[in-house]
C-alpha cells in the first residue's frame, strides 16, 4: 500500500509495498504535483530504486533502496524549498529570433571520469556534487582557436567558425587570452552575483578557462567569458560542448567569514572522530589488494566508523531545473 505522511519541517515520506510499482509511479505523481520534485519507481536487478526529476530548483533527496520482495519497495524522503529565487536570462534577439547560446543544467558525467577503472572516480561524492553545480552555456557551433606566441590580440586566431557566430567569439584581450560573448543578460535577484568559471572537472588541454564574478542584479549589459592559452597550439570546439557555467552566490557572506587556526587536541570530539576516521580508513587501504575498487561510504552516508552525524542538507544528488522560456 502507498503511504503518506507529513513531518512539521515539511519533509514528506512516501512508501510502497513491492508489488505495486505502477500503481506507487502515478500516485507518487499525484502527491508530490506541489512539491518541489517529482519521482518515477523502477527496479533493476531486484532492487528498487527512483529517479527524481525537479520541477522548480535545485533539490536533492535522500534515498533508501530495499531488496525485492521485503515490506517496502522504496522509501523516498524529499521536500518543499523554502523559497523559489528566480533568474532571468534576457535573450538579445536579433531578426532571426534565433537563441545563438543556450544553457542547460550541468550534468554528472566527464569523459576522463567515464574512462577510470570501474568508473572508481563517480564514487567521490564531493566531485559528483561539484560537476553538477550549477548551468552551463553550450557552444552554438564548431570552432577551432589558435595561439602561437604573442601578446597582440592578432596572435590568437579564431577560425573556421561560420559568419553567423563571428562575433560571438572573438580575440578581444590579447595576452593569449579569446572571449565569448554571450548574447543574453542574466539578472539576479537583489543582492546576488554570479560565480562564472569554467565546467567543473572538465578537460580543456592547453586552454586555462577564467574564473569571473559578475553582479548581475544591477549590471545592463552583457558579460564576457574567457579563456587563456597556457601553451601554443589549436583547440577545437564542438556544436553542442559545453563551454562555462554559472551559479548564483550571495554577496556579503564569504567575505563575513574569519578563520581561526588552532592544534586539534583543543577540539577532543574533533580529535576523537579523526583518529577512528584515520585507522579505518587505513585499514581500508590495507585491504586494496583483495578489494581494489571497495568503498566506505563514510562521507556519502555522513557517518564514521561508530558514528552517524547530524547533518543539515547533506548533498547527495543535485537537480537544477531546465531553463524554460516565460509564459
């Protein structure tokens, strides 16, 4: 049978019995239509899992699988955001009518990554959690950019690009560095900037993409994205690469922060959890050889060796919505 039910925080816990995936797939639709997420049951070799797809913002859900055939098929603990922030991205349309650069929300998945042995690399949460941090702005054509020595901008070349997208990428700067020139404006709400860096974890070779913080809740214009030559040569681009990302950061909060250095043994909770984190994860190590790919876990559940920890928002997956355009 499905089962509902509510938590005073706003946290809803939904259920069901093995044998009623059908049936848990459109009632779970039904149930969570004002939440944030969405949910869809399937089992795969005899365990139940769920995918999560999010209808408003960036949303993570712990989940809990549970082999056939036991009491529950799935248990899936998710909720409301507590307030729904919007970014505007304002297209600069020309008589085409046509977006020259579109944004999607960043994905899971790099090639290096894809290419570990056993894919070992998707088993570090906190670089899962990084690729996935925000929106990236994909390349609306193929191009190649060249740079062999030389601080003038004509010593970096931008070609074979059609005529079309010309503008859009250009040798501006000079100093081995080219620039992308989004055709949107993004507007942030008050008091927010954007953070603007290149794809987390992404390979680009002999290019260096350039970290940039813009305040975008008041700025009228365009921005630009770049990238700097750390060697001479040619990169190449695809139709359809993605070329930087963006996420939003509340200003006046880092930069509020001081930190303090002091011995670990001042903190003997601290010390404690370290030194049973360090002989268990040692021992680990010492089993690699009969074990090479197993993992603790200890980090992905938020426990240690004899402990489980209180977290707020432990990030295990994260959901950004698809940039739609207004109604």
């Amino acid at each position: 049978m499905l089962s509902e039910h509510k938590y005073k925080d706003r946290v809803i816990e939904i259920a069901c019995s093995s044998g009623m995936v059908e049936e848990f797939s459109q009632q779970i639709m039904r149930l969570c239509e004002n939440l944030d997420y969405t949910a869809i049951s399937s089992c795969v070799d005899g365990t139940w899992s769920v995918g999560v797809a999010v209808i408003s913002s960036a949303f993570h859900a712990e989940e809990h699988q549970f082999e056939s055939g036991t009491d529950y098929g799935y248990i899936l603990i998710g909720g409301y955001m507590d307030e729904l922030q919007k970014i505007t991205v304002n297209y600069l349309l020309t008589n085409t009518h046509e977006k020259k650069f579109q944004i999607v929300p960043l994905k899971i998945h790099r090639d290096w990554m894809n290419k570990t042995q056993e894919k070992f690399a998707y088993k570090c949460l906190p670089l899962n959690v990084a690729n996935q941090y925000g929106w990236a702005v994909v390349s609306p054509c193929d191009f190649k950019v060249s740079w062999y020595g030389g601080t003038h901008e004509e010593n970096v070349e931008v070609f074979d690009i059609p005529d079309e997208y010309s503008a859009c990428i250009q040798s501006h700067f000079g100093d081995a560095t080219f620039t992308i020139n989004p055709d949107f404006i993004i507007q942030t709400p008050e008091n927010y900037s954007i953070y603007i860096r290149g794809i987390p974890n992404k390979e680009y070779g002999i290019l260096k993409p350039l970290d940039a913080i813009v305040e975008t809740d008041w700025l009228p214009f365009t921005f630009t994205y770049n990238f700097k030559f750390m060697e001479s040569g040619i990169y190449e681009f695809k139709k359809g690469d993605l070329l930087f990302c963006f996420f939003p950061i509340l200003r006046n909060t880092v930069e509020n922060f001081e930190i303090i250095s002091q011995n670990i043994e001042e903190n003997p909770q601290l010390n404690n959890d370290f030194k049973e984190f360090a002989t268990a994860r040692q021992d680990a190590l010492n089993k690699r050889g009969l074990q090479p790919y197993g993992f603790q876990r200890f980090y992905a559940d938020g426990r240690g060796p004899n402990k489980v920890y209180n977290i707020t928002n432990h990030i295990k997956k994260l959901f950004f919505k698809e940039v739609k355009d207004k109604d």
